[in-house]
C-alpha cells in the first residue's frame, strides 16, 4: 500500500514519489534510484511494523475449540 501511494505524486499528490518524478523530470538516475530506495525501505519499515503489531494481537487469543 505504501510502495503504491507514490503514484500519487504522478497527477500532482504529494509524497515520495515526487522525488522519482522530479528525477525523471531531470533525467537524474541517482535521484531517482535515491527515491526508490527511501520508498522501499519505508514500505519494509511499515510492513515490519504490522507484522510486529499483528503477532501481538493473535498472543492474546484463545484458540477455537472445535
């Protein structure tokens, strides 16, 4: 969900993928690779950080007796 809000910055939204744009706009590689990179790591951080948040959740569960 992350990795794909920076499309946003394509119709004029705000964000990271406005770094990726402007590099592209400039033809600047090293911006653009620098943007993925700050987009990725962001996406891995948050992802990290549900996971961490949703086993803690299920430690408090019972499970279902059938």
């Amino acid at each position: 969900m992350i990795a794909t809000a920076t499309i946003a910055a394509l119709v004029a939204g705000p964000g990271l993928g406005r770094i990726i744009t402007a590099g592209f706009g400039l033809q600047d590689e090293a911006q653009v690779v620098a943007g993925a990179l700050l987009v990725a790591g962001l996406a891995l951080v948050a992802d990290l950080a549900f996971v961490r948040v949703s086993s803690r959740a299920r430690r408090g569960r019972v499970p279902a007796v059938e």
